[in-house]
C-alpha cells in the first residue's frame, strides 16, 4: 500500500483579509445588508506537493483519487470547525442567512449581513473573503456568422456512419481507426445549463442508464429535475453532442464511444445559500460521495463558460477558482475550457480561461474552420493570456 502525507499549511497569526473586488461591494452598503461571499480558510492542504508525490510514486488514478479526497476532506473538517460554530451561533441572532461548508476548497460560501462578513475578515483562521462568483454561459455563434467552411457539409462515409466535416479536420476519426481509442470505457462530463437525455444522439449512453443518478446527474441550477438530466437553455446538449454525440448513421462528437454525466451549475433559475460551481466541481470530484471508489469519477469535464473581467468584481487573472480547478484534477479529472466567441480581438479570452501559470492549467480549446488550411475562425477568443508569463500562447 501506498502512504503518502499531505503536508498542511501552517495557520498564519495574521487575520485575514477582503479582496479587492468585494471590498468594493461593501464600501457601498449599510452594516445590516446582506451580501454573499467565500470565506477561504488559512489552512489548506499542499495539494500541488501531494500531486508530486503521488505521480513520483506510480499510483494509480482509483489510489490517487482517494488520497486527493480524502486530505482535503480531512483538512476542510479540522480547520472549519470552530467557524461553523461561530456561524450557526450568528445565524440564531440574525447575522447570518446561511452557510455552505466545501472541502474541494476549504471555504464557506457564506451569505450574511456586511457587519457579520467583516467580523469574520478579522479571524486567524481566515485567509481571505472573496467574492460570489457569478459565472457566464459562452454563447454559440448564430448560423449567419459562421465563415465559410463551418457550415455542415457532406462528409466521407465512416464507421460510425456520416461524420461532421470537423472531426477529419482535427484527425478525431484517424485516432478512432489507427489507435483504436473512441471514448470507449471512459466516462465524460460537462458543467453547462445541463443535458437532453432523450437526445437521440445522446440518450443511450448517459451513465444513469446503468448507475444510480445521483451519481450521473446534479441539478446544481435547481431547475426541478433531480433524478433526469435535463437542458432548458439548450446550450449543455449542444455541447454534449461536440464532446460524444453519436447517432444511427450520423457521428458529431469527438469521443462517441464514452459513457456521459452532467450538471446544470452554469444555467441557474433561484438564488441559492450555495454556490453551484464550487458545488459542481465537488461534485465532479468524487460523484458518488465515497472516495474509496473510483469508477464513478469522470476523466474529462467540459466548462464553456467564464467571468467576466469588466464587471469590476473580477480581475482579469483572478486566481481564487485555480485551487478547486487544481483540486479536482489532483482527484482524477482534466478540466478543459472553451476559448470563447469573443474573438478576433487579441487577449479576448475570459477568466478561468485564460489562466497561463504552467503548459496545461485550464487548457483552452479554439475554432478553426473545417476546410484547409484550417484558418482559426473569426469569432474565436483569442490569446496572448492577460496574464503574461511563458505559457501565455492561448488557445493551446
């Protein structure tokens, strides 16, 4: 058996801290108003050390699954323990509406008055107050502004039936046929406005087919539909469909082979105490609850969706997602990024999305026509990353 130990950060004497963007949400208010934030804890597991260890030592993505899990759950529970006391007591008086405790990152989404949030701002266990993240669907591009060479055309009889131009165009059908690698026996997810699992080029290999749904589908929008994926925007099964749609005759998704699973975080009709993408990402990490097993976690989630820098709230490289990001990796999941249709401007990428600090963190995904030589697509966002550095070439 494989032991390895997390080291985890020592708590700082100092208190913590607002961060700039929701100190001046508060500026503006009365003590008594209400407000919604994440209270990010001092002590936080040394995942990126942890991560190390476990690829030096050759373990195994189920062992390395549990051990991710596992440290971070166990350090979530120590170090909230007496906040969560302070905030159930503050809750009876009134101070506080609610609370949402996460270990995928060791904070508190936390909505209570201005006065209660500053209070806590000054706790040593406290590193910092954040603000609520207020995420935005990337749209598709109409019909009308496709370039020529994207429309849907005749394609060569494969397979797996008529394939869209796109996949040849990415060598997506040479790695089927030559590497015998389709998606088959892998599992793959997207946190979007969710997924029509009576799409016929979707339905049949939706995982809670054959598995509990709980662990295939989250309603995190809480649209009312616990136990079926469903889609009422419509923007989560179009992207199903690029990532494993397959029907009778037909093939449009990269991976048909694989089994799916989905959450609706990004596609929200109620305000809720928590906050659906840091739910999500839990979620993601360990769906049926239980980190000793590993059959359950996805290999790959989608995310077609950023925050947006000029809302004043957000800076253009704001880094308080990159340790859930990095923490559900570490667990087992790549976490892959739509570049975005706000091209052609240069630097038009959203934030996670343009996160530039190693060669694969929040790897982005362009447009390029279908037709060589495969020019990009005049919509695409597009790099250099706003955040500088020797990674900052994006789309990769």
């Amino acid at each position: 058996m494989v032991i390895i130990t997390a080291a985890v950060l020592a708590s700082n004497v100092t208190a913590g801290t607002i961060a700039p963007g929701i100190e001046d949400l508060l500026s503006g208010k009365e003590d008594h108003e209400i407000v919604k934030v994440l209270v990010v804890m001092q002590d936080r597991p040394d995942v990126r050390t942890l991560d190390k260890n476990l690829v030096l030592q050759g373990v195994l993505r189920a062992s390395r699954h549990r051990s991710v899990v596992q440290t971070l759950q166990r350090a979530a529970k120590d170090s909230q323990r007496d906040l969560l006391y302070t905030l159930g007591t503050a809750k009876a008086a009134g101070g506080v509406v609610g609370y949402v405790p996460h270990w995928i990152v060791n904070g508190i989404v936390l909505t209570a008055t201005v006065a209660t949030v500053r209070d806590i701002a000054l706790r040593t266990d406290v590193e910092r107050i954040e603000p609520d993240l207020v995420p935005e669907l990337i749209e598709p591009v109409s019909v009308k502004e496709i370039p020529m060479g994207m429309h849907r055309q005749s394609a060569d009889k494969d397979a797996a039936g008529f394939v869209t131009p796109g996949l040849p165009a990415i060598n997506a059908d040479r790695v089927w046929h030559e590497l015998g690698i389709d998606g088959t026996g892998a599992i793959v997810a997207n946190m979007d406005s969710g997924v029509d699992v009576n799409h016929p080029m979707l339905t049949h290999r939706w995982r809670g087919n054959f598995a509990p749904a709980a662990e295939c589908w989250q309603d995190h929008g809480d649209v009312g539909s616990p136990d079926v994926p469903v889609d009422v925007y419509g923007h989560g099964t179009h992207v199903m469909g690029t990532i494993t749609g397959v029907g009778s005759a037909d093939t449009v998704g990269v991976a048909p082979g694989a089994t799916w699973i989905a959450t609706n975080a990004i596609w929200s009709t109620s305000e809720t105490l928590d906050n659906q993408v840091i739910a999500a990402f839990e979620w993601l990490a360990d769906p049926d609850g239980d980190p000793t097993t590993g059959d359950d976690v996805p290999d790959v989630v989608q995310n077609s969706w950023g925050v947006n820098p000029s809302s004043g709230v957000y800076l253009d490289c704001d880094t308080r997602w990159y340790d859930v990001i990095d923490n559900c990796e570490a667990a087992g999941v790549v976490v892959l990024w739509s570049a975005g249709n706000e091209g052609p401007g240069p630097g038009s990428l959203r934030t996670p999305p343009n996160r530039a600090d190693t060669p694969t963190s929040s790897f982005s995904i362009g447009s390029t026509r279908t037709s060589f030589p495969y020019q990009l697509s005049s919509f695409s966002a597009r790099g250099p990353s706003q955040c500088g550095g020797p990674y900052a070439i994006k789309p990769e």
